[in-house]
C-alpha cells in the first residue's frame, strides 16, 4: 500500500479504542467503543485504512441506547465487533450497563440508520464476535473464550455454550475475540495480559469454527510489553483482508507522555499495522504505520456555529442527549442547555464535547450564561476534570480531581456572554522525570481581545495512570445551573504531529 510510513502515530487519535474492522468492496469501515456518551460506538469510513472519516454512530436513538443516570465512567458500551454478511453490516456489542447485556444491530447502510436492538440474553460473556460459518451457523464468540451459536435474527442461542481457549498459560484476561475462516484454517485471535502494560494479542487455529484450537508458537503476534515503544498498551486487534490480497490489523495502543511512570491523556487510540504470513500459515505482525502525508489530519480542525438542527457526529454527550437538555433547535445558531440540576462531578452532568484528539490543541467556545452558569471543561470522568465556568459576572476555573474540588481562579468579568479557552500545550521541559504529560491552560478573552490566563494546570491529574478507567479527555461545554447558550465552540491543533520514523 502506497502513502504510508513508520510510525508512532494512530490511524484514529483521542480516545477510540477496541476497533473492529471489515472491508466491503473498496471500502472499509471502523467502530469503536464509547462507554457513557451517547451517541454510542462512532462508526468511520475509510479507501486506504490509513484515512478515516466519522460517517456516523450506530447506537444514536434511545431505543438502541439507554444508559442509567447514576452508571459511573467507563460502564456502558464495551468492544463492539463490526461485520458485513449476506448484503448486511452487523454489529454485536455489550451494554455493561443495568438493564444492558449483548445486542446485535444491523442495516444495509452503515450510515444509518441500524436496527433496534436485538438482544442475546443466551450470550454471557463481554466483547462478542460474530462469524459464519460454511453452513451459516453464526457463531458468537466472547472473552473467557466461550461460544455459542446465535440466530442473528431472534437473538437466540443454538445449542450449548463451549470453552474454546484461555490464551497462553500465565496471561490473564483472554478477552476481544475475533474469528476468521482463513485458507484451511478458522484463526481465533484474542487480546490477553488485560488492557494495560501488559497486554498484548494472541493467535490460534484449528480445523473448524469451534476448534480445537493450536496456539501459534511465537505468541503473542503482537504486543509492546516490557519494551521503550513510544505506543504502549498495544491489544485487543482485528484483522482485515485489502482488495489487493495484503492483510492489516487494526488495534487499540496509548501514547504515556511526560516524566516517569508517563501519562496517556487521550485513552486507548486506534492504531494500524500490516501483518504478513508465514510459510506455514502464522501471521507476523509488522510496525506501526500511518500516512505519510501529512501529520495532522486535514479535517483536524472544526467549528461549529450550531446552524444545523442535527449535531456533527463527533459530538458526544455524557449518558443521553435529551433535547429539553441539550438542543441547537430552541435558538438558531446557539447550542442551548439546560443544567438537570447536578454538576460536572455526577454522572449524569449536562456535558456535550468531542474527544481530545491532538497532544497540542486548542478549544474556545463563545458562552452566555446569564440565565445560569456554565463553560468550557477538559473532561476525563466525573472525579477527574478541569473547567472553566461563567455566570454572566465572573469567570472561574474549577479543577476536581479524586475527591478534592477547588475553585482555583476567580475573574470578574463585564456583564454577558465570554470566549473562554482552554489550550493544552506540552510541558515545558519535557525531559524532567517530574513533569507532566502536558499543561492545561484557561483562560478568558478579555474586551480588548487580549487573553487572561487564570490557571495553567498540571494535565496528569486528567490522566488514565492517575483516573483509571478505559475511557480518555473529551473537551466541551457544559451546564451547571439554569440555561447556558454557546454561539460558537471551535477546536484546533496547535503544534504538527511529529511523526518518528
Ligand atoms: C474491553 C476489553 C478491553 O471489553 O477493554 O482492551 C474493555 N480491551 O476487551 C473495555 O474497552
């Protein structure tokens, strides 16, 4: 494939991990998972597996997602696997949340809209497969790793659930398992050595979909464990054939920045790599690559004046996006939302954002708040984040992380609506052992447009090392009390990737 090189650089930054992969004709599609935020699991399109555009989500009606009020960050929407059978797209995914469990949705046109939820009580294992067999038997496999055959259609199981593999001796969490029939042989891949330092994939294969399964002999087929690979955390892979016969693996990794232990602040990234094949039949997975061309995606920068009734599909929502909350229909041209009476500190907060996607980047959003009070937060879960708030007369910066909440700068501002900015910058010697992944920096446009800065913020407390969690920073706006209006929220980045070579 042309247009690509080494790197450490994902295919798809920010916080898009456990992708699922198929190709259709020349196309391929990717999914994601995506936890509390509704929409659910972002689906992208893409020619060359190296570009990928958003074209939508696929759990995006209450009917297909409803997440509780009180359900914690990272409950929600686990792992999804992606696949194109018999003229359709399928799509199996758990909902780890009360009242959720396996469901399968499907469409002609992965666009929209998919299905309601088929659900598969029978299924009792996180991250199913799906795969069919020769008989069209559709098998689901989930982490453990267990299986069943399901009707696609009822949500049903077939027959008595098996045990197939538990990964490697020693390694925990046997988990993300994917299916293929390739050649002579069904290849069962897994993650295992969980998601974190540890993790890594692994491969085995037998003679038909259900096994026995022989584990390859230079497992696992990738992993960055115990080694100084700027991408660590590398696992939980699918594998997918290009039209011109080369094989790739998608899969999730972390980029740890700053001083030791290092910090990853936009979650797990989806990364690509080619693989190849021995002579006898065990694939070799190859470095990291990403396109060439250019460092910072060309659609890396967006705006929104919040003209259109429909959100862009890179907005997500914390849990729902009820419009008597959250509505760009109740004045044109203004984001409107309305506070549901719990701050930034509950699950369930009236947050909108997109996903940080650049380690430099910037976010300022035009705000009027003199019905209530709201702003601009830098958002890793609701123990963890960083924001900056006006209620029409001052501006403050809030910082909560773990169970300490402060209110760290306070600016009286003239009376109505403020462009309020955070701006993330690398840190300042970023060869220190003690510094950070990075600088989080608010502030306040002031009336003659210079920028007042209220706090510069250390961004590891924003970090998963620090948080926890399976999810990474979203920036966006948000309402504390009463209605909050946004004219505009912009978000760019501000230094060029560097890609290594
Ligand atoms: C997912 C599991 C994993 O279910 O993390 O990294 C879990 N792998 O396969 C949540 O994304």
């Amino acid at each position: 494939m042309k247009g690509l090189m080494v790197s450490d650089q994902p295919v798809v930054p920010g916080f898009h991990p456990d992708p699922s992969v198929c190709r259709v004709g020349d196309d391929y599609y990717l999914v994601c998972s995506s936890f509390e935020y509704f929409p659910g699991i972002p689906l992208f399109h893409s020619r060359d597996l190296l570009h990928w555009t958003q074209i939508g989500n696929v759990l995006d009606r209450p009917e297909q997602l409803r997440l509780p009020a009180d359900m914690p960050s990272s409950g929600g929407i686990y792992a999804p696997t992606l696949r194109h059978h018999d003229g359709r797209f399928w799509l199996i995914v758990t909902n780890c949340s009360e009242g959720g469990g396996n469901l399968l949705v499907s469409t002609a046109d992965p666009a929209g809209p998919w299905s309601d939820p088929v659900w598969l009580p029978g299924v009792p294992g996180i991250d199913p497969d799906l795969a069919w067999d020769e008989d069209g038997t559709c098998w689901c496999t989930f982490a453990g790793v267990g299986q069943v055959a399901i009707d696609p259609y009822t949500g049903r199981t077939l027959g008595a659930e098996r045990r197939l593999w538990s990964g490697a001796p020693g390694a925990k969490a046997p988990e993300a398992p994917h299916l293929y029939r390739i050649g002579e042989y069904w290849y069962l891949l897994i993650a295992e050595g969980g998601t974190e330092r540890g993790h890594g994939v692994s491969i085995a294969r037998g003679p038909g979909p259900s096994g026995p399964f022989e584990a390859c002999p230079h497992n696992p087929v990738l992993t960055h464990r115990g080694t100084d690979h700027s991408v660590q955390n590398t696992g939980h892979g699918d594998l997918v054939q290009a039209a011109d016969g080369s094989w790739w693996m998608v899969f999730l990794g972390v980029r740890p920045h700053g001083g030791t232990p290092g910090w990853h602040v936009m979650g797990r990234e989806t990364f690509l790599a080619p693989v190849t094949w021995t002579d006898d039949g065990w694939p070799v997975v190859g470095e990291i690559v990403s396109p060439s061309d250019t460092g910072i995606a060309a659609d890396a920068t967006f705006r929104d004046d919040f003209d259109l009734p429909e959100f862009h599909p890179s907005w997500i929502s914390l849990r729902d996006r009820s419009p008597e909350h959250c509505t760009t229909e109740e004045r044109p041209g203004r984001m409107t939302l309305r506070a549901r009476g719990t701050s930034l500190d509950e699950p369930d907060a009236v947050f909108i954002g997109r996903r940080q996607q650049h380690l430099a980047c910037r976010a300022d959003a035009l705000i009027d708040a003199t019905q209530g009070a709201g702003g601009l937060a830098v958002r890793l879960d609701e123990q963890h984040h960083y924001a900056i708030e006006t209620d029409g007369t001052q501006v403050q910066v809030i910082s909560r992380v773990g169970s300490v909440r402060a209110t760290v700068a306070t600016l009286p501002v003239p009376a109505g609506p403020a462009v309020l900015s955070v701006r993330i910058t690398p840190p300042p010697r970023p060869h220190d052992a003690r510094t950070g992944p990075d600088v989080i920096t608010l502030g306040v446009e002031q009336p003659d447009g210079t920028f007042a800065v209220l706090a510069m913020l250390d961004g590891r407390y924003l970090s998963t090392e620090v948080a926890g969690g399976f999810t990474g920073r979203v920036i966006g706006l948000y309402a504390a009390r009463g209605t909050v209006h946004a004219d505009w929220f912009a978000y760019e980045p501000t230094v060029r990737a560097r890609p290594t070579t």
